[in-house]
C-alpha cells in the first residue's frame, strides 16, 4: 500500500478538493479557475522559490514555463490574478486535502507502523501556537490585533496573523508530518480577541468529526496545562501530555512539591549512556493529582525526568501532567513522549521559517483570505515532503535526507531553469547525477 503514498497520489488530493471550491467570482473575465491559482502558489512553494516575482518572471522563460506545465499539469495564472482569487477563499475549503492525505497514511498502514509512538500513546499529535505574520500598518479583515501605548505618543495598534499548528511526530526520525492548521482569527458572534486556546479547541473538535477512531495523544506546552483544556479533549476522545511549570499552574506545582517533600512520589532511576559518560536519569510520578484548587479539580497523573550531569551534579527537570495512567513500567516511556513536543518547534516552525518554506514572508497579504490559504498551502507542501523524506517511495525524499532542504532545491530550481523535462523521473535522474558528481 505504500507504493500509493506518491507525490503524484499527494499533490491529487490537494487538486481534487480545489476543483470542488465554489467561485463567487462574476462577470465575464474567468480565464483562470481557482486550481490554476492554486497551482501558481503551490508550483512556486513546492520548488522553494524566495518570492512570487522570481516565480513569474521565471515563467516568461521557455524552459521554465515548459517543465512547471510537465511536473505541475495545470494551466498557470500570473502572480496577481493568483493572489486576487485565493484572497476571497476560506482556508476551511483546503482542510479536506489534509483530511486525504491522512486516510491514505491510514490505508496504508504508515500510522500504524512507522508512527505510532507505542500502543498506550498511539500517535503523538504536538500542537503549538505560530506567528506568520506581522505589520505596524499592512491588515486585512482576518488579522489579529494589539494596542500598545508609548510614553510620548498615542497608542498604536500592530497587525499579526497567527495559527495553531498541529504536527504528527516521528516517534524515531527528525520528521513531523503536518495536519490541518487551525487560524486565529476574529471568529463571528465574539467580542473578544481569539487567542491559540481557542483555536486549540476548535481543532480538536474539526479533527476528531471527521477521524473518529484515532487513538492519539496531544503533546501541548504549559499554556494548555489547564482544566478546560484537559476536559475538552478527553471529552473529544484524546489523551493529553502537557508541560507544567510554577509560573503557569502555581496550585498544581505547590502540590507536587509537599508530595514530594513527603515522599509520596514514586521514584524509578535509569543508568543511561549519553555522550560516552554514563547519565543518571530520576522518574517521578503520582496519579490522582488535582489538575486546580476546588472539590471539582480533575484528577490527572504527574511525570517528571530529571537528567543529573554526571561530572557537576546539575539537575535539569521536565515536567509534565496527562490524563494517562502513570505505573513503574511506562513512566520513561510517558517522558519520552512528552520530551518530544520540541520536534513541533524545530522540526516543524523551525523548519517552515528557516530553512526554505518561508512561513512567515509576505507572498501576499491581501483584503480577507490570501495571507491565511498561502499559509495553508505552504503547509500542504511540507507535509508531502516529509512523506516523501520518510517512506523512501520517491527519490526526492532520497535527495532530502542526503543535503539540506535548500541545497537539494536549489539544485531543483536551477535544473528546472536550464534543461527540458517531461516528467519527475526525468527531473529526479538529472539531480541525482549532479548529486553523485558533486
């Protein structure tokens, strides 16, 4: 079933929802469809190029034009027209792609082999809050706002676009596989800013209607570490590991210090070898633990790992709550999964701002919509890269364990420049000659 998982089996399932999207465009100039704007943006993002200018102006190439037809076989509207139709579409329209994506990851097995972190814990869903946008004056409709105030002058307002993101994590590998984002902005009947808890809840909502049977736990940081949050997704069918910190639960960490001050927590000690000097790594846990203050405080269950430095004797310690069973036996285990939510951060933020993707430049900003849908497909793009990367059925996802992103795409985009291609084969065989003799 794998051999199914191929690019072009990927990109389909992006085109056959946009082929579905309604136009509410009028009036007789409808040359290009919403696919071919779409295919414009996701050409240009999927081939990592810096800007929609470098995009077009490459496509008043012959070569250029010629192979972007071969490798992505729609029709291409300019860089304007792109921006004019994505601005009046809902990203919601796109959310089924992903939805696709995620069944045939499902049928194929890949969830359940190469993803699933272990049986109790099933898939480690890491959710954070990320900024793509921000701008003292640039707005649009959808754009978060902030009022500040200075000393001297009077108060002024900054303009930012912001997600929650929610990454499948690699129990193994350096790799996330992006699911649907989830927008933070001006929702109808609100007076209220939203904000990343609500677009969380929102998320785990849209996810668990259309995926029923997904045992799957939600790795959050400390600004989920909260009883509203807990409630809502064990009520959704999720588990939760959520970092706790003094600062962010004050009752709930003043309670596991007299715990532990009287013994109550159960300790388990592991000997590690790290960096070739044998580790000390301290387990802590106890179950029943009241999530807040109040007779009608959730119970959940405390983990934490503490590392002590084998030459200084510093400790550092993770800590963390979840709505699992905590025993002897899956403690480490717990940890481990918990420890893991930074892959969302650097394998997935940090890879979408700094090493090709661009997440955060202005491609387009535009009235409504378009900042949102190019985040969105941008999105689109790393999650069929990172399927390519970790089941080794394309030869791309060879040329990215094998240099950098950017490297392997700038060689893409100069190959697309200068030679004829028909098809990706071609494409690939070329870059893997210029691999082999560099």
């Amino acid at each position: 079933m794998k051999n199914k998982l191929t690019l072009n089996s990927l990109v389909n399932s992006l085109f056959k929802v946009a082929k579905t999207i309604p136009d509410h465009r009028s009036g007789g100039n409808l040359r290009y469809a919403i696919p071919n704007a779409i295919s414009f943006a996701f050409s240009c993002f999927y081939i990592q190029q810096p800007s929609f200018l470098r995009h077009e102006k490459n496509l008043e190439t012959k070569k250029y034009n010629k192979n972007l037809k071969y490798l992505f076989p729609r029709q291409l509207s300019g860089a304007q027209t792109c921006r004019n139709i994505l601005d009046a579409i809902d990203p919601q329209y796109l959310e089924p792609a992903f939805d696709n994506v995620f069944r045939h990851l499902d049928r194929s097995g890949v969830l359940r082999n190469e993803l699933r972190f272990s049986e109790q814990f099933g898939l480690l869903l890491g959710g954070d809050g990320v900024d793509y946008f921000y701008s003292q004056t640039l707005h649009c409709s959808n754009c978060s706002t902030c009022r500040h105030e200075k000393e001297t002058e009077d108060e002024w307002i900054s303009y930012a676009h912001k997600a929650f993101v929610v990454n499948i994590i690699h129990p193994k590998e350096n790799l996330v596989i992006p699911l649907q984002p989830e927008f933070i902005t001006p929702q109808d009947g609100h007076d209220k800013q939203d904000c990343e808890r609500a677009a969380a809840n929102r998320w785990m909502g849209k996810f668990r209607k259309t995926h029923h049977l997904v045992n799957a736990t939600i790795l959050v940081d400390a600004l989920h570490c909260n009883q509203p949050f807990f409630k809502n997704a064990v009520k959704s069918g999720y588990h939760v590991i959520a970092r706790c910190k003094e600062g962010s639960n004050p009752f709930l960490m003043e309670w596991i210090e007299l715990a532990r001050k009287g013994g109550d927590l159960a300790v388990v000690e592991r000997r590690i070898k790290k960096g070739g000097r044998f580790q000390t790594v301290r387990y802590e846990f106890l179950n029943n633990v009241p999530l807040k203050d109040g007779e009608d405080a959730m119970k959940v269950a405390y983990l934490s790992m503490t590392e002590i430095d084998p030459g200084s004797g510093k400790e550092s310690r993770f800590e963390y709550v979840t709505d699992h069973k905590i025993t002897k036996e899956n403690v480490e285990t717990g940890c481990l999964a918990g420890r893991k939510r930074w892959k969302s951060e650097n394998e997935g933020n940090n890879t979408l701002k700094n090493h090709g993707y661009r997440f955060d430049h202005n491609y387009g900003h535009g009235k409504r919509h378009l900042s949102s849908v190019l985040a969105t497909l941008i999105l689109f793009v790393l999650l069929i890269h990172s399927i390519l990367s970790m089941i080794g059925q394309d030869l791309m996802g060879h040329f990215l364990k094998l240099d950098s992103r950017q490297e392997c795409f700038s060689l893409m985009r100069s190959l697309v420049r200068a030679c004829a291609f028909e098809n990706w084969d071609m494409l690939y065989k070329a870059m893997k000659e210029a691999f082999n003799t560099s």
